[in-house]
C-alpha cells in the first residue's frame, strides 16, 4: 500500500508539473505577442510624433527660404535692369527678363520641394528604426517586470501544487483501505502535519519576501558576533543530526550597521543552506574580515558547489538549481531571495562563488559601524 500511496503521489506531482510547464510555455507565447504589438504600437505613435515635427520643421524652413528667395529675387530684378540700362545702354525686354526670372525662381522652388521630400524620407526610415529601438528600450524594464511577476506566481502556483497534491493523494488512499490500523491513521496525520508546516513556511517566506521589499529598515551599530552565536543556536540541531561541525572566527565587537533581527535571519538562511548541501562530517567555515569601511562576513561548507550556470540566478525568487531538486533536499529556493531582499534592506551586499578548494562561499559585506 505504501508503494502504491508513493507511485500515486510522484504520478501527481509529474501530472502536475507538466501541466504548469504547458500553461507556462501558452502564457509566455501569448505575453511575448502582447508585448512586440505593443512594441509595434509604440514605434507608430513614436514615428508619428517625429514625422509631424519633422513636417512642421521642414515645411517652416521651405516657406522662409522660398519668400527669402523671393525678395532677393525682386531686389535683384531691379538692379539688374539699371544696371543695363546705366552702363551697357542695353535695353532689356521687360517680358523676357521676367519669364527668365520666372524660371528661376521656379526651378529653385522645385528644388527646395525635392529637398523637403527627400529629409522627411531620411527622417521616417531613420526615425522607424530609432523609434522601434527606442520603443523596445522603453518596454523592456515593463516587460522583464512582468516575466519576473508572472514566472514567481507560476513558481509559487507550482510550489503551492505539490503539498496539496500530496495531501489529497494521501487522504484518498487512506480512505479507500477497508482495515485501517490506528497506527496508520497517526502517521497519515503526522505526514500531512508535516505538508501543512510546509505550506506555512512557503507562506512566511513569501510575506517576509514582500516586507522587506516595501519597508525600510532602521539601521544601527549591530555587534555581528552576537548575530552570529544566535543564528548558531538555531541552525544546531540540523547541523548536529548531519554531525556538521560549525567554526566560527568571527572576533567579539565586530561592529556593523545593520537591523540585528533581520541580520539573524539572514545569517540563519546561509547557515540552513550551508547545512542542507553539505555533506555528513564536514565543516562549515564562518569567518570575518575588516577592509577600510567594510566588513566582509564570509560563510562557506564543504559541499559540491553550485552549478556554475546557476550561478547568476541563485538569488532569484523560487530558483532552485538542477543538483538540488530532488527530494533529499527540501525547500522552496525561497530562503536565498529573501537573503538577498534582507541584504539589500540593510544596505549590504551578497555575493556567492564557488571556493577553489570546494564548496560554495557566500560573503555578505557590512558598512562597519562606530562604536555604539
């Protein structure tokens, strides 16, 4: 019966990621035809605005030119003929010096049109092509937003999925055995208890998600040793059941700025991760350096490391890297992201590498703060 409950529930969870994998791919398609008609929407209103000030423009400076030319053209008509009439004793033929001057000015004012039309062809071709760049450059932050938004709910859809996929699966199997043992009822509860503390903790990270990304922290000299000997006490009892040893060498009164609550959480998030990837028997190393105004916080285990291509995405909401998505490595690939939102809240960095002799090495930098 217990083969059959797990065959039930990977058959679930594979129905179900396929299923969310389909709809992700429909949505994306569908989004990303949304966003080029908006593209192309946005080129025309942008190319239509250049075109009218191009027009205007242009059509200006014909108008002034050809009545400029005009003028100069009357004035010079008049000097030429006394010009004939006072030293060369020529006389000239009103007429024909007028359609001479007529044609003229006809030919310059064909010109000055040939030119017009010729710098607003050069303005829509060169303008299509800024305009459709521009327009992109425009819509880009809006629509990697809207990937971001719409992949973190298809992930937290997905990730909401599997317990409650589980827990149904669970209950429906137990329902249907016809000789219940008293024993059986207690582990179901305890399973989905277990689910249930699951969903809390996904729930608690994504509302602790939103805070600290809305709300500003109120900083002020935090002695980091404190911080870390209390992170210490709760990540223990997992590092003890692996027997992982924690060494920590961060000196007492290492003064940083900083929130100290949400210091705690964020080096209890490292120390869980460090934990959870490292194997039985080894050691995760915590160590700290003072550089000028900074202050390096460094915590790393003895685990395989991260995929080097996972490594630009660790710190994004729900990324979970290939290596760890399997069921001996429980979470949600929350705690990172919201490490990051904790880090940026308190005005620090964080970065993550692979360590030349093994493991991955995170280093959170501090601004050191004066003595309190």
């Amino acid at each position: 019966m217990e083969v059959f409950k797990n065959i039930q529930i990977k058959v679930s969870a594979f129905w179900h990621s396929w299923l969310m994998d389909n709809v992700a791919d429909a949505t994306s398609t569908l989004r990303s035809g949304l966003f080029r008609s908006a593209r192309l929407k946005l080129t025309g209103f942008y190319l239509l605005v250049l075109i009218v000030f191009s027009l205007v423009l242009t059509l200006s400076l014909r108008s002034l030119a050809g009545r400029a030319f005009d003028r100069a053209g009357a004035g010079d008509r008049g000097m030429v003929q006394r010009i004939f009439n006072d030293y060369y004793s020529v006389p000239i033929d009103p007429n024909n010096f007028n359609t001479f001057q007529s044609n003229q000015n006809a030919n310059v004012h064909h010109d000055l049109d040939k030119d017009v039309i010729i710098i607003n062809a050069i303005a829509i071709v060169v303008g299509g092509i800024v305009s459709y760049w521009y327009a992109g450059r425009t819509l880009r932050p809006i629509e990697e937003a809207h990937e971001t938004q719409a992949r973190f709910a298809a992930d937290a859809s997905h990730e909401l999925r599997t317990p409650l996929a589980a827990l149904r699966v669970e209950n429906e199997v137990f329902l249907h055995q016809k000789n219940s043992k008293l024993s059986e009822a207690r582990d179901l509860i305890k399973s989905n208890l277990e689910e249930v503390q699951r969903l809390e903790n996904l729930a608690s990270n994504l509302l602790s998600l939103t805070q600290y990304g809305q709300t500003s922290l109120t900083l002020s000299p935090t002695d980091l040793h404190a911080v870390i000997a209390a992170a210490l006490e709760n990540a223990s009892k997992a590092a003890k059941n692996k027997r992982i040893s924690l060494d920590n060498t961060v000196h007492a009164n290492a003064l940083v700025l900083g929130q100290a609550d949400s210091l705690i959480q964020l080096v209890g998030i490292i120390l869980d991760n460090a934990v959870k990837y490292s194997p039985a028997k080894s050691t995760v190393h915590i160590d700290g350096v003072k550089n000028d105004s900074r202050y390096h916080l460094s915590i790393r285990d003895e685990g395989d490391g991260i995929n080097e291509d996972d490594l630009p995405f660790i710190f994004d909401r729900l990324f979970r890297g290939d290596k760890s998505r399997n069921s001996r490595t429980p979470g949600y690939g929350l705690g990172l992201s919201l490490a990051h939102e904790i880090v940026r809240a308190n005005q620090a960095t964080i970065t993550a590498r692979n360590y030349p002799s093994g493991g991955a090495q995170f280093v959170v930098s501090f601004a050191v703060a004066k003595d309190k």
